[in-house]
C-alpha cells in the first residue's frame, strides 16, 4: 500500500514537472511567397522579409517567443531592428549585462555563432 502510494505521488509529480519544461508552440513560419504573418499579443515576432524564415526558425526553436511577446515583461522584439542593429543585438544575446540587460546570456555552447547571426540578422530586419 504504501509503496503502491509513493509509486503514485511519484507519477504525479513527474507528469507535473514534464509540463514546466516543455517550450509553447510559436506562430507557424508563413507560406514561401504567402502574406507576412502579423503577431497577435500571445504570437512571436512576425516574418518581415525573405531572409527572415531561417532568423524565424533560429528564434523558434530556441523560444525566444516564450519570453518575448508583445504584453510580457521581457521587450518586445516586433520592432526590435527600427532601434539596433544586427550587431547589437548579437552582442546582447551573447552578454546582456553589457547593456544593462537582465535576460541570461546565451553562450555558444548553447546557440552557436551561425545561428547567433542568423538570429541577429532576422531581428534587425523587424521595424
């Protein structure tokens, strides 16, 4: 009984915390030659230009949506590009305290230079 109890609570737990790790869905990448996509308060940053889709799916897959959304307390990123460039905001990615930034820093361990450019490149085009 009390193993079948433990066993139980075990099971619970797990299922719960399961769900703290797993990242939300984000907005589907549009079309190739489709409309831009125009971000809801709940969506990510939309796709602004044709080179946006890789920076799009660099953004996705590392959750940035999760954070990032219009209405959240981290900035909002849909217009992120009318205020810094590429480079700034690679380098904010890379060490945020730089600029005063309290997100963590993404060493490349964790988002390799490619991808880095790639995502900074997309964000830059967002004005």
């Amino acid at each position: 009984m009390r193993l079948t109890a433990t066993l139980l609570t075990f099971t619970a737990l797990s299922v719960l915390m399961a769900g703290c790790t797993q990242r939300p869905t984000a907005a589907p990448l549009p079309p190739k030659g489709g409309p831009m996509v125009v971000a809801k308060s709940n969506e990510s940053a939309p796709v602004e230009d044709a080179d946006a889709p890789a920076g799009r799916k660099v953004y996705d897959a590392h959750g940035c949506g999760k954070c990032h959304r219009p209405g959240s307390k981290a900035p909002d990123l849909t217009k992120v590009g009318a205020k810094r460039s590429a480079e700034w905001i690679a380098e904010h990615v890379r060490n945020p305290r730089a600029h005063g930034g309290k997100m963590k820093a993404y060493p490349e361990s964790q988002l390799n230079n490619d991808d880095l450019k790639t995502l900074s490149e997309y964000l830059a085009s967002l004005k």
